[in-house]
C-alpha cells in the first residue's frame, strides 16, 4: 500500500494501470479520511468517507463473473441510526477490457456537490451517496490488498503496474 503524505480536499484524481494477475490480491486505488467508519466524525460521508475509486479482483479468482471487472464504491458510516455497520453504496461493477494485460485509466473527480467517477475517459456514475461529499482532506492510496486466506506457495509472485497518478487540484 502506498499513501501519499499530502492530503486532499477536492480535485480530479486519475490512475493509469494494468491490475494484479493472481494470487487472489486485489488492486485498488481509493481515497480515505482519517474515521470515514465513525459513526460520529463521518456523519454520514460529510466529515469523511471511503472512496473506491477502483478494486479489481485478480485473473485466478476463481468466479469468472468478477475477471476484467472493477466496482467503484463509496463507505462511510453515519447515514441511518446503525452505528455498527459501515453505509456503503456500490456505484457499479464495469466490464474493462483485459484489465491484467492493458493499461486502463480509472478517475474521480471530486466537487463540492458530488463524486464523479470515470473508467477511461467515459463516465460511469455520480453520486453524493449519505449526507453529502466529504468536507474534509484525505489521503490518496494505491494498493495491491491482501486475501483473506493466502493459498499459494512462498514463491510466488505478481505485481500490479502502475504507468501513473495524476492529481489536478481545484481552485
């Protein structure tokens, strides 16, 4: 996982990258407030969120229906009176063209009235999921995320490529 230092409020946030090839890890490229799952502090995604700009599952998973898709979701926590459970609206699972061999562009642009996600240049949702948008800084992370449950031997390996990130700050 790589979490950049600076934090941001708003923006457009874009990453080019072929997703990870096995072992059941999963890319992703995600923004997050520091208590996006505080019922309190989150206020329903006002006082921050979890923003899943793109997760990708790997070409050995072992379901079909989830390879050269991606699923762009928002989580916070404080939209209902449930204070245990996460609120969480999926935005979409996207068919990519070979996501594993092929550079893609996954984006958000994030406004003060609503998120705005784009899979190669061609938007896909919008939403001001709970109380609203974050109004708060966040961080921006790359990351190539763990299985529950690791299956395959020491040696193995795979990668996930990144070709870059960009961030265009609003004024």
């Amino acid at each position: 996982m790589i979490a950049l230092r600076q934090k941001y409020l708003r923006g457009y946030f874009e990453i080019r990258c072929k997703c990870n090839n096995g072992g059941e890890f999963w890319s992703a490229f995600w923004i997050q407030a520091d208590h996006p799952y505080d019922h309190d502090i989150s206020n329903g995604g006002i006082g921050g969120a979890e923003l899943d700009i793109f997760e990708s599952s790997s070409s050995d998973n072992k379901f079909d229906f989830q390879k050269n898709y991606v699923t762009q979701t928002i989580h916070c926590n404080g939209v209902d009176d449930d204070r245990e459970n996460i609120d969480s609206c999926m935005l979409g699972k996207f068919k990519v063209n070979d996501i594993y061999n092929e550079y893609n562009t996954y984006g958000l642009e994030w406004t003060e009235d609503e998120y705005i996600f784009y899979i190669n240049g061609i938007e896909t949702a919008r939403s001001s999921f709970g109380n609203g948008v974050s109004e708060v800084e966040e961080s921006v992370i790359v990351s190539l995320e763990i299985p529950n449950e690791i299956t395959h031997d020491k040696d193995f390996s795979s990668q996930f490529v990144v070709d870059y990130v960009k961030i265009w700050q609003k004024d």
